[in-house]
C-alpha cells in the first residue's frame, strides 16, 4: 500500500496548493483530442451505437495499458518510482481549479458583473448560462460543487486505491467521454450511449460515498434525510445524491428547469426552501467541498493503517 499511499498524499497537496496545470501538458485534454478524433471520424452513417462501444473500448483499452506501461516503465527507476505516480495523481485530481473557478464567479456576482458572471460560468457548468439570474448562477455553482467533488475527487481517488494510477486515468477517460458524448441529442444519442452508461455504472458508489461524507462532516440531519428523500429523483442516477445531501445541508432548494444546448430540461427540485442563494453558501459549500476532499484522503490512510500494518 505503500506505493498507493505517498503518491495519493503527495499528488492531493500538489493539486491543493497548485490547482490544474494549465500551461503544462495534461492527459485530460490529451483524452478530449482523442474523444474528438474518433467522434469525427467514426460517428457517422449507420450502427453508431456499436461504433460508440468499439470507441469506448478502444479508448479505455489504449488509456489502461498506456499507464500500465508508464508505471511499470517507472518502478524500474527509484527516483522515478515515487514521482510519476505523484504526478498522475495530481493530474486526476479536480479539486482546487473548481473551487477556485467557482469563486471567481461569485467574485464578480458579489460586483454585479452578470455578463463576466455568466462567462466565468460557462467554462465549469455544461448548462447553458446566456439568460442566467443570480440566484439560478448561484444554485449552478452549488451543483456543480456537489457534482464535480463525486467525478473529480471521491471516484478518481477510489478507483487509484483499487487500481493504481491505469485504473484511476481509465475513470477519468470515461468521464470525459461522458462530458463530450454522453449527450441525449441526435448527433450522440447512439454513439454516446456506451460512454453515458458506464460513466453511470462507475459512479454508481462514488456519488454515494460523497453524499455520505457531505452529510457525516456537516453533521446535518436534513441533509442525510435528502439524500433519501430527493437523491434518486434527480435525472441521473448518481448527481442527485451530493447534490440532495448539499441541499439538505444549506437548506435550500436545487437543480429544476435547464437548458443544455438550447434544450429544456426538466429536472425536479431538490429540496423545497425557495430561499435566495447567498454569498456565505457558496463560501461554506466551497470549503466542505475541500473537506470532503481532505476526508477522502484520509480514509484511505486510516485504511492503510489498520488494514495493512
């Protein structure tokens, strides 16, 4: 476990402090030039549903061994051994750049800079943010907080504990085929629906995990009952549960109508309180965000020591 633990621990304080390394070169947009290639390609004429799923399986294929053979590559090296996992760790995490981005919105909600508002918030929501308000800028933020701490932390660390660096870059190539052509539309309704489906199928647990640790660090009744109440209600399988435990916590109400793509989508409410979404929300779900992150973290050490030693 050793070789799991230093990595995992080094890799979240380097994406803590530092954030995505925008200006390095990043596996993630690597995987999202390789999802276009094959969209352009292949996601045409006729069987797109199987050509989606010969996709897919190519990719993860070709994602899994890449790494495999990147760390084996690394282990025969000692000053390498303990490094590249670090890195990729670091790379697979999504903590920091969200926070910080969530932030800079709300920064310039708090200056009434709704036009730069609703810019900021495009680059982190997949909604349509043109004809946003404030308070429906502001329940956006609180969502994708909830959402993106399931695919971008809880599962990308748990699947690094069940496999290492290949299996924790594999999850993170299905979840970027998901953003990218997981959609309901017509030109991904059939090639997307493989990615769509085992994206839902591998955050099945991880969504939950979060909500469970959500609600365990916010010690909040309400939020566990939401989770229960509202969690399966939401279209997808797995976002309404982080979300319903959020909800439950700040005591407010979440998701209802949006657009994706200049389409309507009507997803049911989560909670009831109608209440404006302020500033301290945003603030405080921000920082149990990066405490349930730190948490995540955790676990997997206490694991470690008692399990292993």
């Amino acid at each position: 476990m050793d070789s799991i633990i230093y990595p995992l621990i080094a890799g979240f304080i380097l994406d803590a402090f530092l954030g995505d390394p925008h200006k390095m070169p990043h596996p993630i947009r690597l995987f999202g030039k390789a999802i276009s290639l094959f969209d352009k390609k292949v996601n045409r004429g006729e069987h797109k549903r199987a050509k989606g799923f010969i996709t897919v399986l190519i990719l993860l294929t070709l994602t899994y061994l890449t790494f495999e053979l990147l760390i084996r590559f690394a282990n025969m090296f000692d000053y390498l051994r303990f490094i590249t996992p670090t890195i990729i760790v670091y790379y697979g995490l999504a903590n920091r750049s969200l926070i910080d981005e969530v932030l800079k919105t709300e920064k310039e909600l708090l200056k009434n800079s709704i036009v730069v508002a609703r810019k900021k918030l495009s680059y982190i929501v997949g909604r349509d943010t043109k004809d946003l308000n404030p308070k429906q800028m502001r329940t956006a933020l609180l969502e994708t907080l909830a959402e993106n701490l399931s695919d971008g932390v809880v599962a990308p660390i748990l699947y690094y504990v069940l496999g290492g660096v290949p299996l924790m870059m594999t999850y993170k190539m299905v979840n970027t085929l998901d953003s990218m052509i997981g959609y309901k539309n017509e030109r991904y309704r059939y090639f997307g629906y493989t990615a769509a489906k085992l994206d839902d199928i591998l955050n099945y647990i991880p969504a939950r995990i979060t909500a469970g640790l959500i609600v365990l660090l916010s010690m909040s009744r309400r939020g566990l009952l939401f989770i229960f109440s509202y969690g399966h209600k939401h279209p997808s399988p797995n976002a309404g549960y982080p979300e319903a435990a959020l909800a439950g916590v700040l005591n407010c109400r979440l998701c209802g109508p949006s657009t994706y793509q200049n389409r309507t989508v009507n997803k049911p409410y989560i909670g009831a309180n109608n209440r404006e979404i302020t500033s301290i929300d945003i603030k405080k779900s921000c920082f149990l965000n990066f405490m349930v992150a730190v948490a995540s973290v955790i676990i997997v050490v206490l694991i470690d020591l008692f399990l292993y030693r």
